[in-house]
C-alpha cells in the first residue's frame, strides 16, 4: 500500500487556486488590451463582452489578487516571526551548488544528484519570481488605476513607465508560468502528465524519497524520535 505525506496545508492549498483562477483571469483580460491591435486581441476582448467589461474584470481581478498578495505575505511574515515556519523558501549558497550539479547531471558530465530538502532552487525560483513580479503589477497597476491621484503628487511620466512596466512584467509572468512551472508541474517526466499534490496536499512516499531526500530524511528522524519518547513513557 502506497503511503502519503502531507505536505501542502489546506491554507496553501486554497492560495493556491485562489492565484491560480486570479492568474487566468487577468492573463485573460490583460493580454488582449496589451495586443489590443491583433486580430486575435480584437476577437477575445469582443467573446467576452466588449472593452468596457473586458476592464472591470481585469480590474477586479486585480485587486482580489492585491489582497491575496497582501494576505500570504503578512500570513507568512507571522508565521516566521511566532516561529511557526522556517526560512525554507529563502535561497542560500547550497542552491547555487545543487544548480550546478544539477546542470553537469543533465549535461552527461557527472553522475552525482543534487539532494534538495522542502523545496529545491528550482521552485525557491518560481515562488521569489512569482511574489517580485507581484509586486510590481500591483504597484504599477496602482498607478494606472489612479492616474489622476498619482500625478498631483508624482511626476506625470511615471504614468506611462507604469503602463510599460506592467504589460512587459505581466508578459513575461505569463510566459514563465507557461514554460517553465506548466513543465515543471505537469509535464515533467517525474509527474506526467499531472501532478495532483497542491490540491490534494499529499505526496507519496515514493516521489518524496526520490524529490526531496532530505526534508524525507527529517520526516523519519521525527518520526524515530516521536517512537522514542512514546516507548520511554
């Protein structure tokens, strides 16, 4: 009988749909208005309703993604501070080296594997990119949303900036999202052709052995150690 772990919390799980369905949403709305001249632009702004609603949509999606934003950093901030969570997701020097073991893996040139722990540099990667490039369409989003309120304070130029660096950032969040996390969660040999875990919240002991050695490692220590103390009462 296959044997599971429980790794992603309910809350973590909810954050994660939550940003998902935001993500879809204002990929779709966002996108066409940046490419607002294409055809295909034309046609899905039309599909769903005209621009008028095209813009409430992406506007309501952002602000419902500002406070899941906001939520997840207070939320994770506490729980680092009450020490209730660790520092597992802030890239060190280890993630460099296992980078490039990983690399001359892949390449032919060594046999040895990295051995990551909770979560490995690929993800630490995925999840800094993910809360960087937040934070930036969030502020420049702020921006375009009070053009008026903006400008009586700050420079008029920072307006049209916040719309460069908006689309582009928003472009490129997309397209990361597309190639490299699509891959890594559901494409990638290991999973394929889906990986049900951040729904579920359970892996199998298997994929844990073989994913995150290390953090596997600690499991078993807690476990051993739970033993102890329940034989030694």
């Amino acid at each position: 009988m296959t044997e599971y772990v429980t790794r992603f919390t309910l809350r973590q799980r909810l954050e994660h749909i939550c940003v998902m369905s935001l993500f879809l949403t204002l990929s779709l709305t966002g996108l066409p208005q940046k490419f607002y001249q294409s055809g295909w632009a034309e046609t899905m702004i039309l599909w769903m309703g005209g621009i008028d609603r095209v813009r409430w949509l992406h506007r309501a999606a952002g602000i419902l993604f500002t406070l899941v934003t906001f939520t997840h950093l207070t939320t994770a901030i506490g729980l680092v501070m009450t020490g209730r969570s660790n520092l597992s997701l802030v890239p060190t020097r280890q993630d460099f080296t296992d980078a490039i073991v990983t690399l001359k893996y892949y390449l032919g040139t060594s046999d040895l594997k990295a051995k990551f722990g909770r979560f490995d540099y690929r993800q630490k990667f995925e999840y800094w990119g993910l809360v960087l490039g937040a934070v930036i369409v969030i502020a420049t989003g702020m921006v375009l949303l009070f053009p008026l309120l903006v400008a009586r304070f700050l420079p008029g130029a920072l307006i049209p900036a916040a719309k460069l660096a908006h689309g582009n950032e928003a472009l490129m969040a997309f397209l990361v999202v597309i190639l490299w996390h699509i891959y890594n969660a559901h494409l990638s040999p290991d999973v394929f052709p889906f990986d049900t875990s951040i729904f579920t919240g359970k892996v199998s002991r298997e994929r844990m052995e073989h994913e995150h050695p290390l953090e596997w490692a600690e499991i078993e220590e807690r476990r051993r150690r739970r033993s102890r103390s329940v034989w030694v009462k």
